[in-house]
C-alpha cells in the first residue's frame, strides 16, 4: 500500500496553516510548506512565513533560481523522512502547480531557453504577453500569476516553441503517495475581508522595511520579488507611487490571486471540502483507518 499523506489546500489567508497545525498535534504529524516564496531567505512578512511549518521554507536566498522541479525533489525526500520517523507528512500551501508536482508526480516540462525568443518577449508589456498567452493556453492561464511576467514569458515561450500550451506538457506519472486533499471553504466576502486585514497587518509588522532590506541587498529585479507584495511596495521605494495606493494595490492583487486559487482548486475532484477543525479531523481519521 502507498503510504498515506495529508495535503491542506485553499487561497490565500484560507487558515490552512492553522488547520494544519491543529491536525498536526492530532496526528502525530510534520508540516512541509509548498510555497512558492516561502522558499526564499529573508521573505517573511511578504509571505506569512510561519516557523510552525517544520519544513519547506527558508531555502534559498532570494537571489537563487529555485524551481517547482527543486521543490517536487525536495519534498519527496522530506516526506520519506518523515515516514520513516512514523510520522504523517502534512503539506501546507497554496501553490497549487507546485502541490500537484508532487502528488501527482507531474513530469515538468525541460524546453530549452531561447535567448532571442526570450528577449523580443521580456521587451514587450506583461498585459500584451499575458492576452497571447491566454489566447494560446486558456487553462494554463488560470494557473499562473497573471502579475508575474518572467513566469508570464516562460509559459508563452514554451507554448510558442514546442507548439504546445505550456499547461498540457505537466503530464501524471504514477504517484508514490496516497493523498488527503483537504480544503477549507472561506464564504468569498469574509476571505476578502481576512485578506485585507492581513495586508494592513504586513504593512505594521514591518512589511516595507522587510521589502526594502531586500531591495537594498538584492535589487528589484530578481525573480523572487515579483512575488505580491514585494513588486509592488519596489515601485513605492522606487518613488513611482505612494504608499496608499501600493498597499490598495496589494489587497487588490491578493484578492484577485485567490480568486485564481480558487479556480484551480475548485478543478479538482479529489479534494474534501470542509468548514471547520471538527470536520476535517473526522475525515483525516477515516483516511487513516482505511
């Protein structure tokens, strides 16, 4: 039999980590992040970095090309750890390409870079990429951060090389694991609420100096901070905008990224919806005793 795993899923500011933790102290288990920027050194205001999350954080600095491939491998050798200890492995995030790289075992696409291909796209603007990307791969479009234009420019030089959209060369293979996907369900209104009230919070606990420190040590133009947050607080520092209209642009882009969250999550069939701490531990209990 495959050993078992939990996977706790859903938007930004869901409180997928406090459920986690919760079923972690249930179940004898070890929260691994998968997070795209948790990874990054430095990032943790930005990224409601929590040290609860034993595992999957704090990698690399943000000046470090990491990839979901880096993560796939990471992950599976952690979780294999903790079993190993008895453990129950809980992965814990939002990231949801990154997520299915694992469960599914998804054999990423290895497309050579096209340096001239690459250099007439980053010249162009992210709104004009981003319309041609959608065009071309509609279903890959609901899964990428339509504000980050390097993963904007690597999934249209992709789909335009290969003649493929970049979406459907993610392929299954045959998953190690036997995976809980649960959900938690945020009626939209109070999850918006949660959103902007957690930015307000980011912007008191020291978000702008976080971003700046980083500005200062790393420059703006390094792929981790595309990430929200940091993009946007670098044009405030960059004198392009004031800081009233940076953090409306943060709660905005927060909003409209969980929407997007939402819409992939929504897509899969296996995942268990539920709406409290009591729901989900009855049906991590069932899985267990399978």
């Amino acid at each position: 039999m495959k050993p078992k795993i939990l996977a706790i899923v859903g938007p930004t500011a869901s409180g997928k980590t406090t459920l986690a933790l919760e079923l972690a102290k249930r179940f004898h288990g070890e929260l691994i992040s998968v997070d795209s920027r948790q990874v990054y050194r430095g990032m943790d205001i930005g990224t409601a970095k929590t040290k609860d999350a034993q595992w999957g954080i704090d990698l690399v600095d943000p000046d470090h090309q990491y990839s979901v491939a880096d993560h796939k491998t990471y992950v599976t050798n952690k979780t294999h750890e903790i079993l190993n200890r008895g453990h129950l492995p809980i992965f814990v995030g939002g990231t949801g390409l990154w997520l299915r790289a694992i469960i599914d075992d998804l054999d990423l696409t290895n497309t050579a870079r096209d340096p001239v291909m690459r250099e007439q796209l980053e010249a162009r603007a992210l709104d004009d990429l981003f319309q041609e990307y959608q065009a071309l791969d509609p279903e890959g479009a609901q899964m990428i951060d339509a504000q980050n234009k390097r993963r904007v420019v690597r999934a249209l030089e992709v789909t335009k090389r290969t003649g493929k959209p970049w979406s459907q060369q993610q392929t299954k293979g045959a998953s190690p694991f036997d995976v809980l996907q649960i959900g938690l369900l945020v009626p939209r209104q109070e999850l918006n609420e949660r959103i902007n009230k957690r930015v307000d919070e980011m912007i008191q606990n020291g978000l702008v100096e976080e971003v700046r420190f980083l500005g200062d040590r790393y420059g703006c133009d390094v792929e981790s901070m595309t990430g929200i947050g940091y993009r946007q607080l670098c044009r405030f520092l960059s004198g392009e905008q004031n800081l009233e209209e940076v953090i409306e642009d943060i709660k905005k882009d927060t909003r409209d990224y969980a929407k997007r969250q939402m819409t992939w999550f929504k897509r899969d069939p296996r995942i268990v919806w539920v709406a409290d701490v009591a729901e989900a531990e009855k049906k991590v209990q069932d899985f267990i005793q399978l």
